[in-house]
C-alpha cells in the first residue's frame, strides 16, 4: 500500500474530513485534488500543514459528521482511492467522538509512548507474494479509552485486507476493519476501527467469558520464523482472551461500529536478539457475532466446529 508523504504532527482545524494524501508539491497536491473532484463528486481542497517544520499540502475533502465523513470513504476506497483516511475534527467537545449524543465518556488511562531509537519494526505477512508493512516509530501519549480520535492516528496507514475465513470461503468481508500500528520503546500500539451497524453490536458477557460476541485478534510471531507466537484478543465491552496479563485494551461503541485501542509492552515478549530491523509474522482476526462469522488477514481457513482434526 502506498502512502503519499504521510507524517506527524498538529493538524489544522477541521470539522470531518477525508484525506486522499499529503505532497511536497503543492502543484502535484491541486492536480491530484482535481482528479479526486471530478471521480467522485466531492469538494475537495488542499490544506496546507507545518509538520515538524516541514510544509505539506493534503489533499482532503469536508463533511459535516463523521457518519457523512465514513460512507464517504467506503466509497473512496471502492473507487480505487485506498490510501484515503478519516480525519477526526478537532471542533468536536473533548471526550465526544463519534457514538450516540447521550452516550457516556470513557474513562481514559494514559500509555506514554517514546520513540525506539534500536532498530526498525515491521511485519511479514505471508502468502503466495509476502507482504512487509513498516510499522512507524511514534513518541504520543494514548489516551486508552478505544475512540482514535487523536490525531497521529489518522495520520498512520491504515490496512484493510480481511477475508472470510469461517465460514471459509475467502470471500470479501461485509464491513470494513482498519488496523493501524505504531511502536515505541515501551511497545507496540494498536488501534482499530471496526465498521458494523450499530444495531447489531454484540458485547461478550464478561471480561474472561467465551461467550460468542465481537472481537478483534492479533497473533504475533516476534521471531519472524515460527517460532513463536503471542495472542491477544479484545472483544466489545472490553472482554478479553486468555493471553498473559500485563497488556492494556479498551473499547468504545460508535454510531458506524466500534473501535479499539491496544498495547503491548515489549516487556512480555520473547524478542530474540535483533540488529537494525526486527521483523515479525503477524495475523489478524475479527469476530462478527451478528452474522456468525470470522474474518482473517492473511487468509487462512478456520476449520469448522466440530470438524474432525487431520
């Protein structure tokens, strides 16, 4: 996946917007606005950012609510736009992102993360033509309630490849789910938005219970070799698997499905001894309870229940 001058740093004030990507160029940034205008429809403009002390032109389109702002890069991503993001306003009350009005803000528990100076992060997904994802090194300060409302996340790639893996037909999924990944020397965080009609929602009954509910799951192989593997699993209502204790989660519901938030200290993990680049196996699951399915990155079949063992 190609991003385009992606980088951190304070974003100016927008109410709900879509960006379609960042330039050096402001020249190339209208161009490619244009393009964008006339493909889908849209409004767009190009905003001009200091980032670092680095001057970017984003290309990026207005909306009045998030809900406006979600279809709107749905269709994007159909047509062929698929480095578009979300960008949460900043105009909106603290605490108040997205879910319904009377909704209750979470609690928020701060996770510092400091830059990793040691060596390079990314992850090897397998399959018949291996994929490498550079997972960036961030210094922020998460606010762990499950809403990715700050902003270095919107300005991370998002990764949205899941296939449906149970039933396992590896048909493409009904909704949307977009993971995106930083580290620091503390960890490795996570956060992911999960598309779903809310009406559908379905939390699991307890922080430890297995009761068939919503969930989002990753496998770690921090050798990049099969040799090891570390499972972490989160489920809506902040129920969550049986990995270790010692890493944090949340959840939060929102009016076009749920999100989550996760970090892992590097303190609970076997990591083998590594030079400049640390690479790791990685897969991804989520649990849709509404329609009784399980979704998968990189492919892989779930045997069915009750299937007899080969």
């Amino acid at each position: 996946m190609a991003v385009l001058g992606l980088a951190l740093g304070t974003p100016v004030a927008l109410a709900d917007d879509l960006v379609f990507g960042s330039f050096a160029e402001e020249e190339v940034a209208r161009r490619f606005a244009s393009g964008v205008g006339e493909r889908l429809g849209l409004d767009t403009r190009v905003v001009v950012v200091d980032v670092g002390g680095i001057l970017y032109s984003r290309v990026a389109a207005k909306f009045g609510s998030e809900r406006e702002a979600r279809a709107a890069l749905v269709e994007a991503h159909a047509a062929g736009f698929v480095d578009a993001w979300y960008l949460p306003g900043e105009d909106v009350p603290a605490g108040r992102k997205g879910g319904d009005p009377g909704e209750a803000v979470a609690t928020r528990r701060e996770v510092s993360a400091r830059p990793s100076k040691d060596w390079r992060l990314t992850f090897v997904v397998p399959g018949e033509t291996p994929e490498t994802i550079v997972v960036p090194r961030r210094e922020a300060v998460v606010r762990m309630d499950g809403r990715l409302d700050e902003p270095f996340w919107a300005a991370l790639p998002g990764y949205d490849n899941m296939v449906l893996v149970e039933p396992g037909t590896l048909a493409n999924t009904r909704h949307e789910t977009i993971a995106r990944y930083f580290h620091s020397d503390a960890g490795l965080h996570i956060g992911v938005w999960n598309e779903q009609p809310p009406d559908t929602l379905r939390r699991r009954s307890s922080r430890s219970g297995q009761a068939r509910g919503d969930a989002w799951g990753i496998t770690l192989d921090t050798s990049g070799r099969g040799r090891y593997g570390h499972w972490f699993s989160v489920g809506l209502g902040d129920a969550v698997g049986d990995a270790p204790k010692g890493w944090d989660s949340a959840t939060a519901e929102l009016a076009d499905g749920w999100s989550l938030e996760v970090f892992v200290p590097w303190s609970m993990l076997a990591l083998p001894p590594a030079q400049d680049v640390r690479s790791m196996g990685i897969y991804v699951n989520r649990t849709v309870a509404y329609i009784g399915e399980r979704w998968g990155w990189p492919a892989r079949v779930v045997p069915a229940r009750g299937a007899p063992k080969r």
